[in-house]
C-alpha cells in the first residue's frame, strides 16, 4: 500500500462515528414527544426509533431544561417507553428545478403522484425565504387572473398579497380554481393546506386539468396531516413560488387556508403550554402569520411573486381574530357574501367590503 492510500484510509477512519449520540423518549403526550438525554437545537430534524425498529422522523419545537419537546409528522403510534432518539444532523433542502411543475407533493417534498422521483438542480432550505424590504420591487404592473369581476374592480397587481375572505359553502374553492385555470401567470403555486382530502383530487381533475396542472405544483397536507406537516407544507409553497420568481418567472401563489395554517399552529402552541389569547389562539399563531405573508411579494429579481390567500371567516364574522391579522398585513381582501352566494350570484364579491391597495400603483395595477 502506497504512502497516498495509506493517508486516504486513515481519513476514512477517523471520518467513522464510533459512538453515535442518541436520547430517550420519556414520554408521549397528545401529538407531543418529550426526550432526555441528548441536546438538540429548536427546530433540528430528528428519528424516533419504533416497536419495529424503524424510524419516525420528528422535529425539536421546544425544550424545558433537559427536556426536549419534539412534533412528528406523522401519528405518534407504534412508540414505546425508552425509545431511542437519534439527531439527524444539519437539516437538509429539497432539491429542486422545472421538473416539479405538473407535479403534486407533500408537506416534505415527497412526491404524492406516483409519477416518479423528484430532483433538480437548486438546493433549497426548507425555511421562509426572507426578503430585504429595500431590496423589493415595487407593484408595477397588473395581473390578469382570469376573473373579470376581480380584473375591473379589484385589480391585482403582480408581487401583491390578497387575502380572499368567506365563510364556508360561499365559493371561495370554486374561485380559486378558476384563478388557478385561467390566470397569466407563467407558474402557479397551489397549497391544499388542512381542507378534505377528497378536495386534491377534485381539484387537480375538474379546476386544473391538464392544461393547468402543466405549469402548476400542487403541495398537499390535508387535515388528516399532523400540524407540524400542515406547516411546513405552508412554508414549503412560499420556497417553491421564491425559486420560480428569482428564475424570472411571474408566479401566483395560491394558498388554502391561511386559517388552517395559525389553526396547525396552534394545536402545536397549546400542547407545548403557551396561553391561549382570543379564541383560543396563542400568541404566536398571529406573529407566524406576518412572517408568512412578507417572505411572498417582489424581490430584487426580474420575476414577481404574487400570492393569494384564503381565510375562513367562522360564521361569516369579518371581525374573526385571524381575519382581521391577515387584513392588517396584506395588500387588500375580496370579502365572499354569503347573500349574494344564495341569490345564485357567482363569484360572490361584496365590492363594497373588498379593496385592492395596490390597484392605484404605476401604470393602472
């Protein structure tokens, strides 16, 4: 062996982890995990070992001391007392490119489609892309969205932040599935975000179509998903529609419902002890809210980023908790009437109740 092989082994060597770091799971409490034993950082990926020697993936959302706190994404079933716990080292990205248009994924990246593999050519972290607020493009230009009720009297403009806002059984789906079929946008991001899981496929097959599915990524986590997987997929959108924007293209992104999303949070926040503040939501379900909706919008590429998100109003209430955050935050609200809804008049606007605050901008968005 030469003196090059021998110096290359040796590297492999010391490269093996002779002891690997490992906790224990003390309890299970709700969709709560709670592990001792090893040090893990907020919001660092993790394994649980199961009863059948396989893993669970979780992620660390808070710590009490020695006590670190995990969330799964998936049922917390087939865990015992004692089960090992193992860091997953640094969390990694998804790996992206123009091969995920036409495709449907969930919360993780994984595809839901059986169409095959997903790769690409960018790595992404799996985080909310941050955005310089100087460093913005401002709302020049309109976006036609394939509504003209929406292009004549709430013009939306590209790189703005709508909120669309209806109580249940209004409309609200039907609209977005026809902004998503006929809108300009050059790629469109839909999230299926908490609503019925029977609605992904409806909504592939009879709102998209192959004709929109082409320039389309689906990212689906139904209610039956855990919180923490309803969350990240949320996140995951805003990634994908920033990858798509900084290439240069005019993307739209759709997501349904920005309820759900401080819904999911706040099953999280609540089991880990935080009080509750109005109805029932914690403090933290209306800070995520602003941080979401300001990783959207222009950046300081030639693309743009437009996005529109649904918000439930329970029981038709316009003054609901999470509706009035997201109208303080966002660029303007298409409020859904339920009057207008039953008299047969579809879309169902109240122009009254709606605004675009970026109609007035440059050259008649």
């Amino acid at each position: 062996m030469s003196s090059l092989d021998f110096e290359e082994a040796l590297r492999s060597i010391e490269q093996i982890d002779l002891a690997r770091v490992a906790g224990r799971l003390v309890r299970v409490n709700g969709i709560l995990l709670e592990c001792v034993g090893c040090r893990l950082a907020v919001g660092q990926m993790c394994h649980v070992e199961s009863v059948d020697q396989e893993m669970m993936d979780a992620q660390v959302v808070g710590f009490d001391r020695d006590v670190t706190y995990l969330m799964p994404f998936k049922h917390p079933s087939g865990l015992i007392a004692g089960a090992r716990v193992f860091p997953a080292g640094k969390t990694e990205g998804v790996m992206i490119g123009d091969q995920w248009l036409g495709r449907v994924v969930n919360g993780l990246g994984e595809p839901l489609d059986n169409k095959g593999k997903l790769g690409g050519d960018t790595l992404l972290a799996q985080q909310l892309p941050q955005v310089h607020p100087l460093k913005r493009q401002p709302v020049h230009a309109p976006l036609d969205v394939g509504v003209r009720a929406i292009n004549g009297l709430l013009t939306i403009g590209k790189g703005q932040r709508v909120g669309l806002m209806a109580g249940s059984g209004v409309g609200k789906s039907v609209l977005l599935g026809m902004i998503t079929r006929y809108t300009r946008a050059e790629v469109v991001v839909v999230g299926l975000i908490g609503e019925r899981g029977r609605e992904v496929k409806e909504f592939i097959e009879n709102a998209l179509q192959a004709e929109g599915l082409a320039k389309s990524v689906i990212v689906a986590a139904p209610a039956d998903e855990s919180p923490l997987m309803r969350i990240k997929a949320t996140e995951l959108c805003h990634t994908i529609a920033s990858y798509y924007r900084d290439k240069g293209k005019d993307v739209l992104l759709l997501v349904d419902s920005l309820t759900r999303y401080a819904m999911a949070q706040r099953e999280i926040a609540l089991s880990l002890g935080e009080p509750p503040a109005t109805k029932g939501y914690p403090p933290s379900a209306f800070g995520m809210i602003p941080r979401l909706v300001e990783s959207a919008g222009n950046s300081e590429s030639e693309g743009s980023m437009t996005a529109i998100y649904t918000v439930l109003a329970e029981g038709d209430d316009q003054q609901d908790p999470i509706v009035d955050c997201a109208r303080a935050v966002l660029d303007g609200h298409i409020v859904l009437s339920r009057h207008l809804a039953e008299a047969g008049h579809y879309p169902a606007i109240d122009v009254g109740q709606s605004i675009s605050r970026c109609m007035e901008s440059g050259d008649g968005a």
